[in-house]
C-alpha cells in the first residue's frame, strides 16, 4: 500500500520540477533582448587618442563614456607614448587590439564614419 503512494509522489515531484525551469529561463532571455545595445557605426580613418575629446573616442566600439573619461584623465597627467602604452591600461587591452587600425599617440584624427 506505501508503494504506489511512493511512487506517485515522486512522479509528481519529477514532473513538477521539469516545469520550474521554463519561467526562469524565459525571463532571462527576455533580460537580454533589453540589454542588447545597438552595434557602433563602421568607421574609418585614424584616431590620435592625446588630443581626441570624450565624445571622439566614444565613436569607437567598447569605449563608453567610462572608458573615454579615464583615457582623458590619464592623458592629462602624461600623453601616451605608444599604444602599448593605452593597453595597459585597467580593461583597455582588448580594445586596442580590435581598434589598433584606428588608433594612433601622433597626427591629425581623421576618424570618420564609413560610407553606406
């Protein structure tokens, strides 16, 4: 008689937690369709990160505002000699290995968006 009491509670345990999971996992991707930004516009042309303002360096892709203030204030004490030099910077290392084509510590910045 204690068998199929067993039996059955454990059928219902086993069913309802292979139901739990499906609200969860829903809410969280519906959590990252909402954070999801927009991608940066192509661009092209060359940046000079020492004389480049905030909303210049924001034009690239992973430099926010964050980012772009804390180049400017580092840049402020002492320009960057290299861009080796920007790398090493705190969370700056693979930023300018994507970007490295268009950055630069010297010239005019002709950083523009690229054509359709």
């Amino acid at each position: 008689m204690h068998i199929p009491v067993l039996f059955a509670l454990l059928a219902g345990a086993a069913t309802a937690a292979a139901k739990a999971p499906a609200p969860v996992a829903a809410a969280a991707s519906a959590r990252v369709s909402r954070e999801k930004k927009p991608p940066k516009a192509k661009m092209t042309g060359v940046l000079n990160v020492n004389r480049a303002s905030e909303a210049e360096l924001r034009l690239l892709p992973g430099i926010g505002r964050g980012r772009a203030h804390a180049i400017v204030e580092r840049r402020a004490k002492r320009p960057f000699s290299s861009l080796d030099e920007l790398a090493r910077m705190k969370r700056m290392k693979t930023v300018v290995q994507k970007n490295r084509a268009h950055l630069s510590v010297e010239g005019e910045t002709s950083l523009r968006p690229a054509g359709p």
